[in-house]
C-alpha cells in the first residue's frame, strides 16, 4: 500500500510539471490553432536560465532566499522574452500561410533552439542546485513523499487559480476567450488580436518556465535536450485532456503522470518513454478530440 | 533607401537580442568548480549581427515591393512575366537531354575522377537524395507531415541486419524484402492515423518514429540494443570478392542507379492518375473526397511507397556502414531529410536533389561549420517557411496549353 501511494504521489508531481507544459500549448492551440513545437524548448530556456543564474548567484555568495526569487523571476523574464520573439519571428508572417507552414516551422524553430542552447553552454549533464530545502515539518513522511514534491503540487495549484482567476475575470483574459471562439469577429469588436497571441505567449511560457524551474530543482540536473522529450509528453497531455481546453491541460497532465508512475512502477522502467508516446497515439486513434474537448466539426 | 526610422527599428531590434541571448551566450559557468566566464564578446557579435541582419532584411522588403510595382506596370503594356529559367530548361526537351546526358556522365566518370573518401561522401548524399525524394511523395505531394520517416529508415537497415544474422540472407535477397517490410509498416502505421489532420498526424509519426527507436534500443535479445549490430556484410556481385576499395565504388554505382530509378518511379508517379489524387488531396481533402477519390487508399499508399524508399536507402545504409546501432535513427535524421524537402521545394524533383546534395555536402566539405550544421537545418526550416515557402525550385503544377498556329489563329 505504502508504494501504491509513493507511486502516486510520485505521478501527481510529474503531472503537475506536465500539466505547467500542457497549458502553454493549450492555450496556443485554443487561440491560433497551432501546435507550438518549439514550447518544450521554452521550457528547457527557462531552466537553464534559472541554472545559470542561480549557480553565478551562489558563487557570489547570495542567500538562499534571494537565489530562489531571482532565479525564478529571471527564468519566467527570459522564457516569455523567448516566447515573445518566437511567435514575432517564426509565427506571426505566417498567419494566413496554409496549415503545414507554421507547423515546419515551430519545428525549426525547435532544432534551432535546442543547438543554440547545445552551442552556447555545453552538451553535458549540469548539476542543477538544490533550491527547495528540505522542510523540518515533511520529517515523518519524508520516505513517501520529498519536500521539493509538495512544493511542486503546491506552486502547481497557485499557478492554475491564478491562471483560471486571469481568464475569468480581467479584461485581456476576456480579450483570449473571444480570441478563440472567433477571431474575425473579435477582431471586429477592436480587440488587438496580435497583441492577445502575444500574451497568449508570454503566459505560456512563463508556466513553462516554472515548471522547468521546479523540475530541474527536483531531478538535480539539466541538459540541453530535455525540452524534447518534456514538450512532446505535454503536448501527449494536451491532447489526452482535450487540446484548446484549459482544464483538460490539467486533467491530462495529471493523468499522464499517474499513467507513467504507475507503468514504470509496476511493469518495467526501461520504457517510460514509449508508455506516453502509446498513449498518444491510442488516444488519437480513438478519440482525438481528448476527454474534455469538444469534437471538431469542419464546415465547407 | 533606408531611413532614419528604420535605422532605429533595427536599433532596437539588435539591443532587443542582446538582452535575449544574455544569460545563455554570455555567461558561462562551472557549477563543479564554481568559476563564472563572462563572454561580453558574444553579446557584441549577437548586437551587431542582429542589426545587420535587420538592415538587410528591411532593403529585401524595399527591394520586393518596388519588384512588385514595377512588374504590375509592365503587365499593364502587355508584357507577361518570364517564367523561371530552370523551369524553361525543364520543359524544352532540347536543353534538357543534353544535360541531363552530361550530369550522369559526370556521374559515371566520379569515381575515377576523386579519390575513395569523396566517392564515399557522394554515396552518402545520394542515398539522402533517394530518402528526400521518397519523403517528398509523402510530405510534398500528397501533403501529409511525417516527423517519423526515420523509422522506415531504421526497418530497412535491421531488417538486413538481421535477417543477415539469423538466416544468412544476402543483400540482393533482402533488399526487396526490406522495401517490402517498410512498405507494410508504413500501412500498418498509417491505417489507424490517416484519419488525423495535418498536425495530429505531425505528432504522431513522430511518436512511432521514437517508439520504434526506444523499441530497438531496449529490448536487446532481438535487437542487440544500443550497442548494434556489427560486421554485416557488404554487397556482393555475382560472388566476386572485392577489396575495400572497389566496395565502396561498386557501392556507389549501385546507388547511382537507385537514384535513377526513384527519379524516373517518382517522376512518373506524379503524373499518374494517384500523383493527381495526391496532389488533389494536398490541396483540398474534402473536393477531393467529393469528386470520388478514396482519401484512406490514396492516403495509405502515399505512405507505403514513401516508406519503400525508406527501407530500401535503409538496407543499403546498413550494407554500406556494415554497423548499425539505434543511434543512427533519431529524431534528427527525420529534421535533415524534412529539410531536404522544404529547402529544395515540396513536390519539386529537381530541388529536392539539389537540397539533399547542398544540405550534405556543404557539411561535409565546410568542416569548421559542421558544428553549426543542425542550427542551421532548423534556422533553414524557420527561413525558408517565412521567406520563400515554395523552396529553391518551386514546383510547377503540370498544365496544358494550346499551342497557337498561325493557321489557328486565322479560323
């Protein structure tokens, strides 16, 4: 019993760092009906900014506190910077191009990205600092669960009120929901398009940029490939929960990391990887519009 | 001319990228040995290149523009635009024999004209002219986005690999074999997905491309995992034993005429009743379904006989490396033949030669560049996509036309 629950709260942090990736593809789905191939390496930029920056902070002898808040600002800073550019370069010229274009070039875009990081530092494992301590009062339950997992669910559900909090109820949240229900006639009732995608963006990316964060944290090391395979498992979530759809990010995310947990728990660890990528290919075979989404209807 | 606006534009564009590639091109640190390099002369190149980089941009969109009035003022006096001269040599038979004559000329003599090691980098980027071309039936003509195409690659070269091993087949046995295997993982792939739109369908060869590799790479008693197979043998001609040499130029004839081959398969495929569906397909699924075509058939052998190309590169892959292990079939080898096929121009034979032979080669002879090769795939991806979607050769949709006599023009 005691492993079942290790294993599921071991699933439940994954989830949580897959459900932060899924909802920046989500998002950028629901609004310009794009796969953004590039969001793993969004995500891969923002942790090794956060690494950067929080090693050359500890040489100079900061404390841990100020370490933490600076390396996760500037990771959410540079990370939506990224995003920004990306969309301004590669996406936005575009617009009006035929589906496959924009779709090529997020894949490019992601190759580029990847050996630029690749070129610029290093090819190897970097030890990441520990920046979650361990938390006096986790001692008794410290074998089942760690202490950087609870930090991990809990900045999860802050980011996600905070995120459902955003749409709801301020003025650019509207602006992104009439964005994608329709975006001619959004455009129509003078609101900025361009200026919602950006946001869209930013906002994505900076949850990648936490997630990359709290998860590079949490493992102790990064590299500058790990945004491939964490981009293609969120966007595995994505669309297990229903792409477009914000909670379905969610909902997905979590049940892609119970999924893996308990695959590599109980069946064999040598393939986590091909479990999220069956199930990818299960779902889409069988019900490609996810467990929230709505089916798509095409009208000529 | 440029103006003092635009000056400013790129100004801020340049301060703009310095500030975005600060932490990760300038800093550099060692967290064993806690030592902090600071490269501000990075931030220098990034600043003055962006700025630039811009500036020409700015003057290619000047330069357009004014292009385009002036060749809509020249329309209005008659005057209909030429047409691209490659795509006259292309069609005027009388140009294109002699030199189509005079490149397999040059083809044949290769070997005797460079040394071993350059006949041996052409075999290489001929053989991704033959993958470029087979993906360019999938991706180009028919107009569906497969990331995995790798995994047929990587079906073609075990299947020889192991049927090798274990029954002691030879190549010329395996090799219709291996196109045969990836032609039937390319259906039984595609069957459940073809359904999918574009971008679903994207991700998910992608998928199988990973699964197949992961698959070959754990589970070791039928693959021999990561560590591959070894010693397979090379081709054998009517038994002949050859010395490494002349192995690696009977190779290369031997892909040479594969080249042939595929071009003249795939030329004539596009011109068939099934290149038209494909094409028709690409553009417009749901006139095409209206008009009578079987999307799922047409679809599915789009996809079996891209795969064929695949296995068949694959078993002559494995003949010619004589080692094959997983890592020879990752993601990226899809990323280079896809950007084969958009940097020559989807659909478009001829580019896509021509990018296969300028994506390898270019490479090959630029050693110092080398290290930026794949930085530069995904730049010439994002580039091309934005400036000049329909690659170095576009494609020519196949017209008819009449041709005015002058008796014709009397009646």
């Amino acid at each position: 019993m005691e492993y079942f629950i290790e294993l599921f709260l071991s699933g439940l942090t994954r989830g949580s760092i897959y459900a932060l990736i899924a909802l920046g593809y989500t998002m950028v789905y629901g609004i310009i009906g794009l796969i953004n191939f590039a969001h793993g390496e969004i995500y891969m930029i923002g942790a090794f900014t956060a690494f950067i920056i929080s090693t050359v902070l500890s040489i100079y002898g900061f404390p841990l506190l100020g370490i933490i808040v600076l390396a996760g600002l500037a990771a959410a800073v540079w990370a939506s910077a990224y995003g920004y550019t990306i969309e301004k370069l590669a996406y936005r010229p575009l617009r009006h191009a035929p589906r496959l274009s924009p779709l090529i070039s997020a894949i490019g875009m992601s190759i580029f990205l990847q050996n630029y990081v690749l070129l610029a530092q290093t090819s190897d494992f970097l030890p990441f600092p520990e920046l979650i301590p361990e938390f006096d009062f986790m001692e008794p339950v410290a074998h089942i669960i760690g202490s950087s997992d609870l930090v991990i669910i809990l900045t999860t559900a802050a980011a996600m009120v905070i995120l459902t909090l955003v749409i709801k109820f301020t003025r650019i949240g509207k602006a992104m929901r009439a964005t994608s229900q329709d975006r001619m006639m959004a455009m129509l009732t003078g609101i900025n398009v361009d200026r919602v995608i950006s946001t869209t963006f930013i906002i994505g990316s900076t949850l990648a940029a936490v997630g990359g964060l709290l998860i590079a944290s949490h493992i102790g090391q990064i590299n500058f490939f790990i945004g491939f395979i964490a981009g293609i498992k969120a966007f595995t979530a994505a669309v297990l929960g229903g792409i477009g759809s914000i909670p379905g990010a969610v909902l997905g995310g979590f049940v892609l990391g119970l999924t893996e947990s308990f695959a590599t728990g109980y069946v064999s660890s040598d393939y986590e990887d091909v479990f999220a990528f069956s199930l990818l290919v299960l779902i889409l075979i069988f019900k490609p519009s996810g467990i929230l989404g709505r089916a798509e209807i095409q009208k000529v | 001319m440029i103006s003092m606006e635009e000056l400013k534009r790129s100004f801020k564009a340049s301060v703009w990228f310095m500030f975005l590639t600060f932490p990760i091109l300038v800093i550099k640190v060692n967290p064993i040995e806690k030592t902090v390099i600071w490269r501000w002369e990075n931030m220098a190149f990034v600043g003055i290149g962006v700025f630039m980089l811009s500036i020409l941009i700015r003057a290619f969109y000047i330069h357009r523009e004014r292009l385009r009035s002036l060749t809509i003022s020249k329309k209005r006096f008659g005057y209909i635009g030429d047409e691209p001269l490659v795509q006259f040599i292309l069609r005027e038979p009388k140009y294109l024999y002699p030199l189509a004559a005079a490149t397999l000329l040059f083809a044949l003599l290769f070997p005797s004209l460079f040394d071993t090691y350059q006949t041996n980098v052409m075999t290489t980027a001929l053989m991704y002219v033959v993958l470029g071309l087979g993906l360019n039936i999938v991706v180009g003509v028919a107009g569906l986005l497969d990331l995995g195409y790798v995994a047929f690659y990587a079906v073609g070269a075990y299947s020889y690999a192991l049927l090798n091993l274990h029954f002691d087949l030879g190549f010329w046995a395996i090799l219709p074999m291996g196109a045969l295997l990836a032609a039937m993982f390319g259906i039984v792939l595609g069957f459940p997905v073809l359904r999918l739109r574009g971008d679903y369908l994207a991700i998910v060869t992608l998928g199988f491309g990973e699964i197949i590799r992961l698959v070959l790479e754990n589970w070791s008693e039928f693959s021999q995992g990561p560590s591959g197979i070894s010693n397979i043998p090379r081709p054998g001609f009517f038994g002949m034993e050859m010395d490494l040499n002349s192995a690696i130029v009977y190779m290369y004839y031997l892909v040479v005429g594969l080249v042939i081959i595929t071009i003249f398969v795939v030329n004539r495929l596009q011109d068939s009743r099934l290149g038209r569906a494909w094409i028709a397909l690409r553009e417009d699924e749901i006139a095409c379904q209206a008009m009578g075509i079987d999307k799922t058939k047409t679809k599915l052998t789009a996809f079996a006989l891209g795969a064929t190309w695949a296995g068949i590169v694959g078993v002559i892959f494995a003949a010619k490396t004589t080692f094959i292990n997983p890592a020879s079939f990752t993601f990226l080898e899809s990323a280079i033949i896809l950007s084969i096929v958009v940097l020559g121009g989807m659909g478009s034979i001829l580019g896509v030669i021509i990018g296969a032979l300028i994506l390898i080669l270019l490479p090959e002879y630029l050693r110092a560049l080398s290290e930026y090769r794949m930085l530069a795939f995904g730049a010439i991806l994002v580039l091309m996509m934005v400036f000049r979607p329909q690659g170095i050769i576009a494609n020519v949709r196949r017209s008819y036309q009449f041709k005015k006599s002058a008796k014709e023009g009397d009646a």
